[in-house]
C-alpha cells in the first residue's frame, strides 16, 4: 500500500508562535487515521496548513506523489483532498441543497460528482430539510450536511476536523461508524482529527498524537490504547 | 393633481436609475463590506465610450454595447489588480483606493474629451410624461434585476458567487475560485454601473454629470440597507420619488441635501438601513 | 509605556552630575506639550518670514496657499488618521469657513480680519456640531457616503440662494494689504501670507497639541478597535463627534483664510474632487502623522503648479492642464495605497532611521 498522504517536517507559525514544529506523518490510501492531541497541540493548524488555507513555513504536503505544499486552498481541493473544518463550516445563509450542491460543482464532469441521492442515503436526517436554510439544522445535522458537501465530489481523500465537537456521543459514535462504512464501500481514506480520543481510536486505524506542535506518539490505534504512559501524558483518559 | 402624477411618473423612471446604482453598490457590498465609491467612475467610462463609438459607427446601439462591455471590463479589471490588493489591508485603505479610482476616471475623461459638457443623444424621445426614455429605463432596469436574481439564485456561478460572498473560506474548501468570484461580482456590478450611466448620463454628459445621481444610489443603498438587493430597489424607488417631489415643490437645489437628512434620519433609527438583515453585532 | 520607564531611569539620579547633562532633546521632552508646540509654531512662522524676505510676490501667495491648505488637511489628518473616521466632505467646511469669511468682509466691512477669523471658527464649528453631531451614529463607509453627499449637495445652495450666495459667480470682496506703517516694507501679498501663516500655525499648534494629548490617545484608541474603546470606558460617540468638530473647524478656517488672500468664493472651487484631492494628499503625504500635512499641501500646490507648466511646455491642451493633477493624484494615491501605506512622511522617517543607525 503507497502513501496517499505524505506530511514532511512540516512547519508553520502564528506571528512568532510557531504551531507545528516538523511535523512528519503518512497516510496510506484507504488509510483511516486519527491525529489525537490536546488543546492547542497543532491539529487544527496541521489540517489547514495541509489544505493550504494557512501558509506552511517550510516542509513538504504530498498528495499521491504530488507536491501540494504551496497550493492554495481551492486548488488543493480540486486534486481531490476534502476538508470539513472545525464546526463543519456549512453556510447557513444558503440552503441544505444549495450547500451539497456547492460542493460537487468543481468537477466539470458529471460523471465524476456524486449524486444527491447517494449522499442523503448516508444521512436520511437531510432529506425532508432540503429546501430549509442551512442555519435551521442542529449541530449533528450540520455535521452531517458538511460531511455530505464534502462527499458529493467524491474526494480520495477527507480531512475532518473535531467532528465530534458539541455532539451527542451517540450521534458522535453514528460518524465514526459511518466514516469507517465509507472506507470500506467506497475506499475513501479519511484523516480524523480529535480531542475525544478514545472514541476515535476506536474507530480508526492508526493514530498520531500531536504535543505542543511535534509528534509525540504514533502508531495503530490498538497500540496506543493501550499504551498507558501515551495515554496518561497526551490524550488524558 | 396633473403636476402630482407628473413628479410621480419622472420619478418613478430616474428611481429605477437609482435602484439600479444601489442594486450595483450593494452586489460589492454583500461580497466585500466595501462601498464601491468608483461606480461612478465605471459609469463615466461606459457613457463617454457610447459618446465615441455611436458617432463613429453611427449606431446608437452599438455604441450601448460598447458602453457596457467597456464598463463591464473596467470593474473587472479594477477589481482585480488594483482593489484587491489594496482593500485587503484595511477598510480605510478600501475606501480610499475606490476614491483614487474615481479621480482617475474624472481627470482622464477631462484630459480626453475636455471639463465642458457634451451632448449625447439618446435612443428614445425623453421629453413628456412617461416617455419612451423613461419606459425604457424602468424596463431595461427591471429586466436586468430580473436576469440578475436568475444567475444568483438558479445558476452554478450564482450558487459559487453567494458562498463566497457568505462564508470566504468554507466556499474555498468546496473548490470555489473565491477571488475569480469576487472579480465576476465587480463586473456585474460595473455592467449594471454601466447601465444605469447610459440611462441617467443623456443628453448633456461632463466628467461631473455622475456625481449627483451617484449620490441619490448611495442614498437609496443606505436607506435599503446596504446588503438588501430588494432594499436597493425599494429604496431607489422611493429616493427617486422623494427627490422628484422635492426638486419639484421646493427646488432641486435642495435634494441633494435633503438625500443628506434622509441618509442621516434612516442610518440614526436603524443603523444597517431599512430593509437590512438585523445581524449580532461581533465584539 | 516604555518611554516612561526610560525617563525614569534617567531621571533618577537627580542629584548627580547626569541631572545637569540631560540631553537637549530630553529636556525639550519635558516642556508641556501646548508650549512645545507653540515653539515650534513659532519657529516655523520664523522660517516662513525669512523665505518670504528672500523670495517674490508670487512665491508669497503661493506660500498661502500652501499655508491654508496644510491647515485644512491638518485637520483631516486628525479626523482620518487620529480618529479612524472617513470624511469625504471636508471640502463642505471649507466653503462654510469661505463663504462666512466673504459675507463678513462684504457686509460687515468695519469688522477686523481677526474678528472675522474669529467668527468664521464660530461658525464652522457649529457646522461641524450639527453634521457631527447628526452623523455620530454612522460607521465606516456609511459616514464616508453621508459627508460625500453633504461634498456634493453644499455648492447646489449657492443657487438657491442666488442673491445673497451669488450663485456660480459666487462671491468677490476687498481684503486689505498690510497696515500703513509696514506699506513699502511688506507688499500686499507677503503680509497676507504672513497673517496666513500666523494663522495657521496657532491653528497647527492647537491640532498637535490635542493629537498628542488625551483625546488625541483616545481618538487612537477608537480607531484601532472601537468596542474595546468603548470597554474600556471611552466615550467613543462623544469622542468621534469632537474630532469631527475639530476638523471642521480646521477646515472652515482654512476655507477662511482662502479668501482673504484670493478675495473670491465659488461653487465651483469646493467641488467633491476638492475634497477627494485632500483626502488623497493626505494619504500621500503621510496619514499617521501632521507632518504628513504639510507634505500633503506642498503637493497640492506645487504639483499642480509644476504640472501647469509641463503642460505648457508641452503645448498640450487647456483639457489636460486642468485635470492632469487630478488623475497623477489617483494614480499617486493607489502607488502609495499599494506600496508606502504610511506615505512620503514614513518614507523620510525609514531613511531617518536608517542613518540614524549608520551613524551609531
């Protein structure tokens, strides 16, 4: 199995605070790979320095061989990379349609989107709100329309960011099952960052643990459950 | 009575001029908080490019056509190279830059064609109640805030040009061209500017002749609220109508100052304009 | 902050030899800041008198010209860059201060010209009280909207009031020349841009001394970030409506002044390009400090000026002498947007700072 996704001593700042100080990692192709990590480790700034919608300071992003380090945001989509960020981002000034169709429109070819249909199979909670504005859904909902924007491109791969932020666990525990649904269907490789741990270790594959912008940890999901020391110092469960 | 319905039917036709100003005004406004004070700017251009190419091909329309196209590549052009660099640094430079703008168009539509008016003639018959030039600007606006609703609302372009106006970034994570958006959105801005020039510039054109009526879309902007494409067109509506009674019954020296009362009397009670969204204000 | 922790450590050792040596530019800090500034007034009027003594008619007039300009867009400096507030109509105050200035001097002939200066402060000050006062809700671009529409509505009731306005003729009246016992001393024009002068650096001196004070500090304080202001306990509508209020007054009594040296009012001098043209000079010259003020006006006069006779040289038409400054304004407004943000004035302070660093 090749890398799909190849972070090399990857850094970026804030002003003078530096996030990520060489961050390396990779994710292979149908990989399902959580990125774990405190407060202000660096996962959110690791996922948008990937994206390139923050410039990274030096390091490599390679997507399936290609450097994609530079690129902005937009293009880096379009090489078939999604990103749900923080809070899912669905804009709540268009409606539940308007956004899923948004997300497919980059593919010139028809052929390559995703039909509604098969999204809202995914989520039958969308169906009967299409028509509403984006802004009426509850925060699982609007999950669920980020996670189904994201999907109607038919990315490779997905990047996901704190899915699981201001969910009930048990809508929480529905993402993470259907994440791992679609990899097995489809063959998306999906890159999950979280603070909730163990629940995403349960559900992936391998996991990274991110501190103070620096892996701290990396390995299968298995292996750092039930490492306590990795447990106890950085995911604090 | 008679003199009534008069001021109501002129103003009725130079407040779909107004709407069409506030309708371009708020287009930029919705994508960027920026109030476009070089519209003008892209009117005087388009209007004084129909002054040379109808002459010269002796064609009223083709003339039009140039006029639009001109003005439409203006504000694209602008937009790109040299706003956006610029805006981005703060909402004082934002201004300030569309006001440079404005001073280029003036002073070089007064190099070419020289400060004293022009007369430009005009499609239609403009003299009388209603006439053909009055229906043709309230039709010609209307049409064009009618094909402007279907792009935004029902075409893919309009679905992008919204997110991106919306939510910058989360339009960038579906692979929308924010920037390219923003440029297509000046020039529908600047077709409309265009537009409105054409209508409002005849017969007599000078680099100055924008500068009231650009007021009177700023006035109807505001008093819309100045992110409400529907507030753009009630509101130039009602400027139109207000200042057609007030030049007619108390002088039209005195409508521009009166645009300034009504301006200053709406943004005081509601400080986003009328018709606008009521948003939480960020601290 | 760090200033004061630095004059402390050098204070301190009061009874020691260092208290005698304090540096001249230490102990020029420690002058009050109104008596500094009139000092430096009056060096300037110093400065100013000396060229005038060296230099001709019609360099004097233009020495007005530039005088009356820098005070006007001295207090645009102090509106715009000190306050954050965008005000395209400060070409309206002008022409109130002008229009006051020619009124008084037609109808009230026995009236002295410092009654009259006097007066025409007055009076652009309770236009700027009513305006700021009405306009202190409006934000941004909404205030930049309602002062252009006050730019552009202003010279239309020259027209309604055509007998006492003069409509576009405007109004032209007889200011005196210098007083008797200074005739065959003083031309005309060098005592009106001495009294210019003089005017203008009292007017100089009060806008610095109120930039560099308190309201000054909380004029910064708005502009940088409002709802902090207001948190931390500013009166910001209060504070916006005074900076406004200053401005005008600055505004009026260079319109003022504008008249006595050039005896004539017109519709069509106060223009809205009048205004956008301050604007623009301002941003060229400097907008983060009143030194950019006086680089504004040089620009403004003698761009202009240079311009004229370029074209001239040129044989180009009446068409570009007259709009060419405008245009190299716009072009020289978006350079400076794009590149020098901070204006001729941060310019010549980088280079300062450079040799001040080469030398050490």
């Amino acid at each position: 199995m090749s890398a799909l996704l190849e972070v090399e001593d990857l850094t970026a700042s804030y002003g003078a605070i530096r996030a990520l100080d060489g961050v390396s990692f990779t994710v292979p192709e149908r990989g399902f790979r959580a990125i774990l990590g405190a407060n202000g480790a660096g996962k959110t700034t690791l996922l948008r320095t990937i994206t390139g919608l923050h410039r990274a300071g030096s390091g490599r992003v390679l997507l399936d061989g290609e450097d994609i380090t530079r690129l902005p945001a937009d293009r880096v989509i379009t090489r078939g990379l999604a990103h749900v960020p923080e809070g899912g981002g669905v804009i709540t000034e268009l409606t539940v349609e308007e956004n899923l169709r948004l997300g497919a429109l980059w593919r010139t070819s028809r052929r390559d989107r995703a039909t509604e249909a098969e999204v809202l199979e995914l989520f039958p909670p969308l169906v009967e709100r299409l028509g509403r504005s984006a802004g009426t859904l509850s925060g699982g909902e609007r999950q669920m329309l980020a996670i189904g924007r994201a999907l109607m491109a038919r990315p490779r791969i997905l990047l996901l960011d704190e899915p699981s932020l201001g969910l009930a666990p048990l809508v929480t525990k529905q993402i993470f099952t259907l994440l791992r649904d679609l990899r097995e269907r489809t063959g998306l490789t999906v890159v999950l960052v979280e603070q909730n741990a163990a629940g995403a270790l349960a559900a992936t594959d391998s996991g990274v643990v991110l501190n103070q912008g620096r892996v701290a940890a990396e390995g299968d999901s298995d292996e750092l459950l039930s490492d306590d020391r990795t447990r106890h110092a950085y995911l604090g469960f | 009575m008679d003199r009534f319905v008069d001021l109501t039917l002129s103003g009725l036709a130079s407040g779909a001029i107004y709407a069409a100003l506030a309708l371009s005004l708020v287009i930029i406004y919705q994508a960027t908080r920026l109030v476009n004070f070089a519209q003008p700017a892209m009117a005087l251009v388009a209007v004084y490019t129909a002054a040379t190419v109808a002459p010269l091909t002796g064609s009223y329309w083709i003339g039009f056509i140039a006029a639009l196209t001109v003005g439409t590549a203006v504000g694209a052009l602008a937009e790109r190279f040299i706003v956006r660099p610029i805006a981005r640094t703060s909402q004082l430079n934002a201004i300030i830059v569309t006001l440079g703008l404005l001073l280029i168009a003036q002073g070089g539509v007064g190099m070419i064609w020289g400060n004293q008016q022009h007369g430009f003639g005009y499609a239609f018959d403009y003299v009388g109640r209603l006439s053909p030039a009055d229906v043709f600007a309230l039709v010609s606006v209307g049409t064009v805030a009618v094909l402007l609703f279907c792009v935004y609302r029902f075409t893919p372009l309009g679905l992008q040009m919204r997110a991106a106006a919306f939510r910058p970034e989360a339009a960038r994570l579906s692979g929308v061209k924010v920037g390219l958006m923003l440029t297509a959105g000046w020039a529908f801005s600047a077709l409309i500017a265009a537009l409105a020039g054409m209508l409002a510039g005849p017969p007599f054109i000078s680099p100055n002749v924008f500068d009231i009526v650009f007021v009177y879309g700023i006035t109807a902007a505001v008093v819309g609220g100045l992110d409400s494409p529907f507030g753009a067109i009630i509101g130039g509506l009602l400027v139109g109508l207000g200042m057609s009674y007030v030049s007619g019954y108390a002088g039209p020296e005195l409508a521009t100052l009166t645009a300034l009362a009504l301006v200053v009397l709406v943004l005081s009670v509601r400080p986003d304009g009328i018709l606008s969204r009521p948003t939480a204000r960020k601290v | 902050m760090s200033t004061s922790a630095t004059e402390r450590e050098q204070r301190a050792p009061v009874s020691g030899p260092a208290s005698t040596a304090r540096s001249p530019r230490e102990r020029w800090r420690a002058l009050p800041s109104p008596l500094r500034h009139l000092l430096l007034a009056a060096l300037a009027l110093v400065v100013v008198t000396g060229l005038l003594l060296v230099t001709g008619d019609l360099t004097a007039l233009r020495f007005a010209a530039v005088g009356y300009t820098m005070l006007s867009i001295a207090g645009l400096q102090l509106l715009v860059g000190g306050s954050g507030q965008v005000s395209l109509g400060h070409g309206a105050f002008m022409m109130i201060g002008a229009y006051t200035m020619a009124l008084l001097v037609g109808n009230l002939p026995m009236l002295p010209l410092s009654a009259n200066l006097v007066l025409v402060v007055v009076v652009a000050t309770v236009a700027g009280v009513l305006v700021g006062a009405a306009t202190a809700r409006l934000h941004g671009p909404y205030l930049a909207g309602a002062t252009l529409i006050l730019a552009v509505g202003l010279p239309g009731l020259t027209h309604r009031y055509h007998e006492f306005l003069g409509g576009s003729n405007g109004l032209t009246v007889r200011t005196a020349g210098a007083p008797p016992f200074l005739q065959g001393l003083l031309s005309a024009s060098e005592w009106k841009a001495l009294v210019v002068w003089t005017t203008v650096v009292i007017g100089l001196a009060v806008l610095a001394t109120v930039s560099t004070g308190r309201l000054g500090r909380r004029m910064r304080a708005i502009r940088d970030d409002e709802t902090a202001a207001a948190m931390s306990g500013i009166p910001v509508g209060a504070t916006k409506v005074v900076a406004f209020v200053i401005a005008s007054a600055a505004g009026g009594l260079a319109g003022g002044l504008q008249v006595y040296v050039l005896g004539t009012a017109t519709p069509s001098i106060f223009t809205l390009a009048l205004s956008l043209t301050l604007l623009a000079a301002l941003v060229l010259g400097g907008i983060g400090s009143m030194w950019g003020a006086l680089w504004a006006a040089l620009a403004v006069v003698y761009l202009e000026i240079w311009l004229s006779d370029a074209v001239r040289a040129f044989s180009l038409s009446r068409d570009v002498e007259n709009n060419l400054p405008i245009v190299l304004f716009g072009v020289l407004l978006i350079l400076v947007l794009r590149f020098q943000p901070l204006g001729f004035h941060g310019i010549l302070q980088r280079l300062g700072a450079r040799l001040r660093s080469g030398r050490h």
